[in-house]
C-alpha cells in the first residue's frame, strides 16, 4: 500500500458550544490539517495522487476559514468546532474529490497545537 500526506497549516478562532471549561469562551488556534491518502495502484505519473488534487480540494475551505470565526461559517454555524468534527469535515470534503480514483482517504488528523490533535479514520 502506498501512502501520500499533505499538510495544510490555517488560523482561526472558535468556541466550544456548551464545554465546560475555558473552551467555551472564543480563542483561536494555528491549526494544521494532514490528509492520508493511500492506494494499491499507482497512476500514470507513477504516483497514488497527485499533491496538487489534495491540496485543490482543501484550498477553497481553507481559504474560508483561514482568519476566521469558525462559529459563523457553515457548517461549524450548526456543528460543533470541534477537532474531531473538523477532521471529519477535511475528509468529506477530500474523499469527494478523489471519487472516481483508486486513492482513498485513509486518515485525517486535525492539529490544534503542536501537541493536541484528533483524528478521524473511515472503516
Ligand atoms: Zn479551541
């Protein structure tokens, strides 16, 4: 299995809807978020994806939320900011532009500081 990863940094703000602790009040962070794609087979190229088609496909969203309030933009309006909704996101939004190839989204990991970061995993 071959295995490509790209890292994406963005800054934003947020709040924790109903956390209790300081999480509920606005903060910001200098997120990264690092896309796994993985395959058997590799393209004509030689490779599993091309870096250019992950990064495409997080441009538009990163470009959205980079100096934003997280809290204000669809669907983080309604969704929990969280980490891991936020990871969750990056790979519905990734997996979506790799439809109709043989690579997949095998991992997100969505980093809020250089030392805390969830991630989401598809069965
Ligand atoms: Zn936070």
């Amino acid at each position: 299995m071959y295995e490509v990863i790209v890292e994406q940094p963005f800054s934003a703000a947020h709040f924790l809807k109903d956390y209790p602790g300081k999480c509920a009040q606005i903060h910001g962070h200098n997120y990264r978020v690092q896309i796994t794609v993985e395959g058997e087979a590799l393209n004509e190229l030689g490779m599993v994806v091309e870096f250019e088609v992950i990064k495409q496909a997080l441009k538009p969203w990163i470009d959205r939320f980079d100096h934003g309030f997280l809290n204000e933009i669809p669907p983080f309006d309604v969704v929990q900011p969280s980490a891991e909704n936020l990871a969750k996101f990056f790979h519905d939004e990734v997996a979506r532009a790799l439809d109709g190839t043989s690579a997949r989204v095998s991992y997100v990991r969505l980093f809020e500081t250089e030392k805390c970061s969830a991630g989401y995993r598809p069965k």
